[in-house]
C-alpha cells in the first residue's frame, strides 16, 4: 500500500470506519429476485434450486447470466438487473 | 574509506556530508570530499545522484530524502561532525575555515574560493517536506485514517464513502492536509464551531481535510475559516437554510485584500465557472456541512428543486472603482479589511435592460425586475442581492447615483399598492394577507437588498439573486457579514 491509499476522514467520524452492509430486508414480499449464474460450473444447478425455493414462497424471480465467468460482469447487465429487481442472489459455485 | 560498516550506515565518529550533483557548491567541493574520504571515516549522503561524488567510498543514494529529512537538512552541503553515533556539530555551505575546524586539514579544498553559499535541500523544496512528514515523521493530525486497497482508486473510495457533493473530490492525504495547514496559523485542534444538523465540533484540521477535498490551495485557508465563522454565525441560520424545501443555499461574497491575494474572479463570468478560488471556497463550506455536519440531500436537506449554487456560489465584489462603496464597507466593515457576506442565495436570475440611459430609468427597470423576487405578488419575505454590471453601473455613475443614492432609489421605487398585492388580487390566488390591503407595501426588509458590483466590461445585463423566505423574520434570520481574520 503506498501514501496515496491512506486518507484521512472528513467527516464527524460517527460511523464505523468499515462501510457497513446493506442490511437484508424485512421480507421478500412483493419483490422480484434476480438469480445471477456467474457461469461457473454447475451454477446453474444451484440457482434452480433456489429458483424452486422461490417460487414455492411465491417470490418472483428473473434469471440472468454473464457472458463469461472470467470477468466481471458487464455494465448494461447490471443496471438491467437493478432496474428490474429489488434483490439480488449471486450464485457461486465448485 | 574501509572501516567494516556497510554501506548504507554512518560511521558513528566521523563525518556525513550531505551533498546533490544539482548544487554548483557541492560540484565544487567533490575534491573536498574525495580527500576527507581518504582521511575518513566519512559518508555522503546524495539527494539527486548516486553516482556523485565520484571517488569517495560510501555514497548513500537518499532519493526518497527520509535521511536528509531525519537530519533535518535545510541546505547542501552540509557537513556533519558524529561522535558516538551522536551529532556534535555541523556547518552549511561552504567555508573553509569552518570545515577545516570540523573536519581537519583534509578539507581545505586548496584552490577554491574561501567561501561559497550552498543550495536548498531537496527536502525542504515546496511541497516536498510535508511529504517527508507524511511519510517518516509525526503528521500530528487527530482525524482517523481510512485505508483504500492498494488497487483501489482514492477517488472512487471517496464517493463510496459518501463524502463527495456529486462531483470528485481531491482525496485527502497528509501531505495535502499539512500543506493546507500551512495557510493558516490557527492550531489544527481549535474549535471553528458546531456545524448543523448534526451539530458536531469543527475544528481546524477538519476544514483542512474538506478543503483539499473541495480543491483549495493553502492560501485559502483564512479565507475558507471566514466563510465557516460566518456561516455559523446564528443569525445566518445555517440549519434552516440546509433543511428548508426552498432553493436557497449559502451565497458567498468576498470583499477587500485577500480576494484579490488568491486571485478570485469578480469580473468576467464572475458569478460562472472557471476560477478555483471562486469554485473551491463556496464548494469547501458546502462540503463541511455535508461531511462533519451531515447535512445530505434528501436527508436533512429537503430541497424540492435546490440549486445548481447548492455545489458552490462564491465570488468576488469589483472594488476597483474608489468612487464605489463596496459591499462590506456599507455593511460595517473598515476600509482595507477583508470580509465575507453570506446570502441565503437561490440562483442567478438574469436581468437585460438595454435601453435604459439615465439612472432614473435603470431604477425604474430594475425594480419591475426585483419584483419578482419569489413572486411579484409577495413582499418583505425573501431579500434579494443586485449584482450590477459595469455598463448598468456607468449609467448610474454618470448619472451621479452613488451607492446610497441607488438604494434609496431603489426603494421608493419597490413600494406598491397592498390592494395590488393581496391575495385574489389581479385574479391570482398568491399574494399578501388581506391586512395590506390599504397599505403601501414595501418589496423587501429594510436593508434587505444587497448590492454589489461585479461582471465583465460588455454587456447591459446585471443578476439578481433571490433569498429565502426564512429572511422574513428580519431579527432572526439576516445575511451577515463578517470580517476576515
């Protein structure tokens, strides 16, 4: 790590100095789960297992995949996923 | 040179001689060193090259300067006596009587001049010594660190964190912090003031932090500090200007010395884009409000449109005409002094009137123009700034309006009818109670309108800049004005 990655806090240091993750929601109700197949393999045997979960809870859920599982996924991909879904469920896989 | 150390380490008695190929003195004085390296046990300690001097057996190259920083160089070269691994004495430049009383007979230097000042050290160059602190010395900042991967891009860890207005912020590092300290002589832990919403203690070095962010060079810093002292003055009402669903945001005027010490604009696209003082200033209060006061938008701050100024809306008064009674002057301020004034500022609302050639004309034009101020059925609530433009200023000047004559004028001519004004009057439901209907209203508070001259040489348009509604209550809200320690 060189001097340039070491900041100092700006604000009234109030808040943890680790970002804190978004907390999970209260429910799934009402809201539309996207199911990401990174593309590595048997991903997809994972999130069809959880796709069934979710549909047997009544939750609504969309399938996505990414071109490769070598990079990151694509811009255009992930803002389709944050337009269309409230949550999201990355599946990992190996 | 041989006394079994290795390289890099001083001989704890002997001699050091800080040295770099970039001073002519140091150039002069290598066979000085060559033959105190004979005499030994000496070692130089180069800033610039490794490879100089020539001929003398331990040269340590001090490219990062943490050596010649922890030895506190100020020049080169600088000759230093070690006994017990403990510094006796030293001597700076050359003078050969003195480094023959250091170091002997050996560095008499035969044929050079007796004398020769050196050059300053690489350590102390601008710039360079807070990075020196930064990195081996003791910085003495309070605010705690945050550490970004060595991947990641500092500037894109500042917008995750939140602490950007929307546009990229400089990350705040120590050497920039320090050398934003060296604007100021305040002390870094002095308390500035309790910044709203949150109302959190301000103190010095955290200013610092948020103009590096904003973009500020040190110089700033005093003009910055006035900004901050002013805007948490309780008559400005700070917290209610961040939380109202109205416009407005802090409108930043900068009178007197040293606006035109840090180059501010106040002619030219003045109120516009273009000039760091300008755009960093406004923009460094707006960033301490949002870091150490946590005011956000659509937090705190409940805006239902806010403003583009809402980023940052600083300038400067034009105080090049002696004939001209600058804003801060009429406000209290003594001549010569520097000063802020702080406007609940909605935006910049342009005003064309290209016909007019007396001043009874322009006033008659200007005041149709501030009557619509928040809306032309509305009186005594939100003020108003005038920024007149040279060529409305000729006008009035030629005229023989001076300051005082424009705003009495300006006055009688901001008064009207209540029963034009009242609500359902002229078939619009907006307006003032039914209680002014038989009174002669004026437009705003007394000593609600602000004047002041700025703007470029061409060009009959003047500004004006709507205030918030908060104005209202003249005792409890104002715009203030404040001079510039």
């Amino acid at each position: 790590m060189n001097s340039a990655t070491k900041l100092r806090d700006p604000t009234a240091e109030t808040s943890p100095t680790r970002r804190a993750r978004l907390a999970p929601p209260p429910s799934v109700a009402g809201k539309s789960v996207a199911l990401m197949d990174i593309g590595k393999a048997r991903g997809s045997e994972f999130i069809d297992r959880l796709e069934d979960h979710f549909k047997k809870a009544g939750v609504t859920t969309r399938r996505y995949r990414k071109p490769t599982n070598t990079k990151v996924a694509p811009t255009d991909l992930l803002q389709k996923i944050a337009a269309e879904n409230q949550l999201a469920v990355i599946a990992l896989s190996d | 040179m041989p006394d079994g150390l290795p390289a890099n380490v001083l001989p704890s008695d002997g001699l050091v001689i800080v040295a770099k190929r970039d001073c002519p003195t140091c150039v002069l004085i290598e066979p000085v060193m060559q033959s105190l390296d004979r005499a030994g046990p000496l070692a130089v300690i180069s800033q610039d090259d490794p490879a100089f001097p020539a001929g003398v057996g331990r040269v340590i190259d001090d490219h990062d300067l943490e050596r010649s920083f922890r030895l506190n160089i100020e020049a080169v070269p600088t000759l230093i006596r070690l006994k017990g691994g403990i510094e006796v004495e030293r001597t700076v430049g050359w003078d050969r009587a003195e480094w023959i009383r250091l170091a002997g007979h050996a560095a008499a230097g035969d044929g050079l001049p007796a004398w020769q000042p050196g050059c300053g050290s690489k350590s102390v160059e601008p710039g360079v010594h807070e990075i020196l602190v930064a990195r081996y010395g003791d910085t003495g900042l309070k605010a705690r660190t945050i550490a970004v991967g060595e991947w990641d891009d500092p500037m894109e860890a500042c917008f995750e964190r939140g602490w950007s207005d929307g546009l990229p912020v400089v990350p705040p590092t120590d050497d920039r912090i320090l050398r934003m300290l060296g604007g100021t002589d305040r002390k870094p832990d002095e308390i500035v003031g309790i910044i709203p919403p949150n109302l959190v203690p301000c103190t010095v070095e955290k200013v610092a932090i948020n103009a590096v962010m904003a973009g500020c060079k040190p110089e700033y810093m005093p003009v910055v500090l006035g900004v901050l002292e002013a805007a948490l003055d309780p008559l400005f009402v700070l917290h209610g200007l961040l939380c109202t669903t109205h416009f407005s945001g802090p409108l930043v005027i900068i009178n007197g010395p040293a606006a035109k010490a840090i180059g501010m604009n106040s002619g030219v696209n003045a109120l516009g884009q273009g000039n760091r003082a300008n755009a960093t200033i406004g923009r460094a209060l707006q960033l301490i409000v949002r870091n150490v006061g946590g005011g956000l938008p659509g937090g705190m701050d409940r805006a239902t449109l806010g403003n583009p100024g809402k980023y940052t809306f600083c300038f400067a008064e034009d105080e090049s005409d002696p004939d001209w009674e600058p804003l801060a002057q009429r406000r209290g301020i003594p001549a010569g002094k520097s000063a802020v004034t702080l406007f609940h500022g909605e935006g910049v609302n342009g005003f064309i009137d290209q016909k007019s050639r007396t001043p009874e004309e322009l006033v008659r034009s200007l005041a149709m123009g501030l009557f619509g101020v928040g809306h032309p059925k509305l009186c005594l609530g939100g003020n108003a700034v005038l920024v007149l433009s040279p060529e409305h200023y000729k006008i009035f000047k030629d005229g023989g309006f001076n300051r005082r004559r424009i705003e009495d004028e300006l006055y009688k001519a901001l008064k009207r009818p209540g029963s034009e004004l009242i609500r359902g009057a002229q078939g619009i439901a907006e307006g003032m109670p039914p209680s002014f209907a038989d009174q002669v209203v004026d437009k705003f508070q007394p000593g609600g309108l602000l004047i002041v001259r700025a703007g470029g040489e061409a060009g009959l348009f003047s500004a004006i800049i709507g205030g918030w509604p908060g104005q209202s209550v003249r005792d409890e809200c104002q715009a203030v004005t404040h001079e510039i320690r």
